[in-house]
C-alpha cells in the first residue's frame, strides 16, 4: 500500500474510494466515485469536499472535468457551492428515507439476494486476507481508530463510522480492485439500510461482532476473521429481508 493512504484526516477517508480514473471515461468514472465519497457518508453532511485541485490530482483528470462532475451533483441536491474565503463544495443533507414503502422501491431497481451475497464474498475475503498477510503497526493502529470511533457515537452517526471500518477493512486488504467493487455495493446497501430504523439492540450486536472481528484480525486469525465478517454480513442480509417479509 502506498505511504499516502496512512495520512491522517481526508486522505484516509477517502483512499478507499479516490483513485485515478481512466483516460477513455474520466468524466463518468470521477462521478462515480465521487458520488460514492457522498453516498457512502465519507464527506459527513455540511463537511466541505477537499479543494478542486487535489480532487483533480487524485483523480487524474482536469479541473475543467472535475467541475462538470460538481456542476451535476449540484444540479441533483446532493452538494452545494459556496463562495468566499471559507467556501468551496459543500455535502447536503440527504433527504428522510420514506420507510419501508421506499424501501420495496428501491429493492425494485436492484437484485437484493445478488448486492447481498456478493457484499458478502467481498467482505470475508477482505478480512481473510488482512488476517492472513497481516497488518502493518500503522494499518493497525489505522484499524483500532476507526473500530474505537464506532463506540459512544451518536445513532445519527452510527451508520457512517459502520461504514468507514469496513471500507478501512477493504483497503487495507491490499487489493484495489476488491476495494473498488466493496465501495460500490456497500453504497447500494446503504440505500436499502437508509430506509429502515436503526435499532438499538441490532447495533449493540454489530459491534461485538466489530470488536471480534477486528481482534481476529490483528491476531492473524483468518478462520475466525472469516467467520465473524460471514455471520455480521448474515446479520444485516437477515435485518432487510425481515422489513421486506
């Protein structure tokens, strides 16, 4: 893993998702992950995305492209431009999810069983593979801080430092493809968990299993990593499909 990916702040935010995009799709491709930095809750609400210049660098694309990838996240609500000495590109609050009738359409648009499962493969093969090729002191350390900041938060929170331990998980797997593909299905499990309550007892289980998990891990038990990530992930998969019954 490169040095840049272990600095503190936005760039470990955001690593497991920015990465420089093909030349053919730049335009597509820069939309794509940026709307996953927003949907995925990288950037919390009312945060302001990093400076156009470093997105572009990180991205590989113009300024020029970069800003009609902004220009349409404006135009569909999900960010907001200010000006002046404090300005710059900011996330929007996303809109109330519509309960469980929103939920039934959404689930419409996707094949529930088949985001499920192959969020499951991605995530036991991710954290296999940190068990068994072993972490750094600073990916470690990276690993705790994240599984530390899931505790004592706010519910409003909850979801959004749920999801940054996992995607931390994914990246530090060492495969960039593999974190790619989680990013992207993570966000569409998202979308279907934003339509239904968070619900105290099922994240008081979450995170003994987050706890396990990450114990596992550092320990370079990959048997045991592999068995947490599959009962978390059946967890959740059990959670949607009792609000769709």
């Amino acid at each position: 893993m490169s040095h840049n990916t272990e600095r503190h702040g936005v760039d470990d935010r955001l690593a497991p998702v920015l990465r420089p995009v093909r030349a053919g799709n730049g335009f597509e491709e820069a939309l794509e992950q940026i709307l996953q930095v927003v949907r995925l809750g990288l950037v919390p609400a009312g945060e302001r995305l990093p400076a156009e210049r470093e997105l572009a660098e990180r991205l590989g694309i113009s300024r020029v492209t970069l800003r009609e990838v902004l220009k349409v996240l404006q135009d569909q609500g999900l960010v907001e431009a200010r000006r002046g000495r404090y300005g710059g590109t900011f996330v929007r609050p996303r809109q109330e999810a519509g309960g469980e009738d929103e939920l039934r359409r959404r689930v419409a648009q996707v094949d529930i069983e088949d985001v499920l499962r192959f969020r499951e493969v991605l995530e036991v093969g991710a954290a296999g593979l940190c068990a068994a090729h072993g972490l750094t002191g600073e990916q470690g350390r990276r690993l705790r801080e994240v599984l530390d900041r899931t505790h004592e938060v706010p519910l409003t929170e909850y979801r959004r430092l749920d999801t940054l331990l996992h995607l931390t998980l994914a990246e530090l797997c060492g495969s960039p493809s593999l974190t790619a593909q989680y990013a992207a299905v993570r966000a569409a499990v998202n979308d279907l968990l934003d339509c239904i309550p968070l619900l105290v007892r099922n994240l008081e289980h979450s995170q003994q299993q987050h706890t396990a998990l990450v114990e596992a891990v550092l320990d370079g038990d990959a048997d045991g990593a592999r068995e947490v990530m599959r009962e978390h992930c059946a967890g959740t998969a059990a959670l949607l499909r009792g609000f769709l019954a």
